[in-house]
C-alpha cells in the first residue's frame, strides 16, 4: 500500500484538475466535452477518500470525527455509490 503522503499528493492532483476543469467551463457544471473526464476524476477522489480517511472532510473535530466517519454519510456509501458513467 502507498504511503498516507503519496494519497494526499494525488488526492490534491485529482482535486486540482477537477477545479481547472470548472474554471474552464466557468460555472459550476463542467463543459459537456469535459463531463466524462470530471466524473472519472470524481470516482478516483471518492475513492482515495475510502482508502484514506484523513482526506474526508467532517464538522466534527477530535474522537467525534471517527464517529461521524462511521456513520451512514461516509462508511455506508463509501465509493460503491460512485457513479462511474454519467
């Protein structure tokens, strides 16, 4: 398995072309050449927040983020709800 320091790397790669994506497109949709592209970057992110669990961003702080992290937002959807074509 890769290091926490290597996942954070490319979870930020993968956020920073989606980003540049919507910049390109100037809203919040990508353009429709682009949807396909997006929704694949969106499943690696999905997935990479699986995989490492400090990248899922929570309300909760301290012993209460791994409650929230077991709840059914994070834990029960996990990537299986990913939607990998649109």
């Amino acid at each position: 398995m890769r290091s926490p320091m290597l996942v954070r790397k490319e979870y930020k790669n993968v956020c920073r072309e989606m980003d540049n994506l919507l910049k390109k497109a100037g809203c919040q949709t990508p353009l429709p050449e682009d949807s396909d592209v997006y929704c694949r970057l969106a499943v690696v992110k999905k997935t990479l927040e699986w995989v490492h669990p400090l990248l899922i961003k929570t309300t909760a702080k301290g012993p209460d983020r791994i409650g929230e992290l077991l709840c059914r937002k994070h834990y029960a959807y996990g990537p299986t709800n990913a939607v990998l074509y649109p």
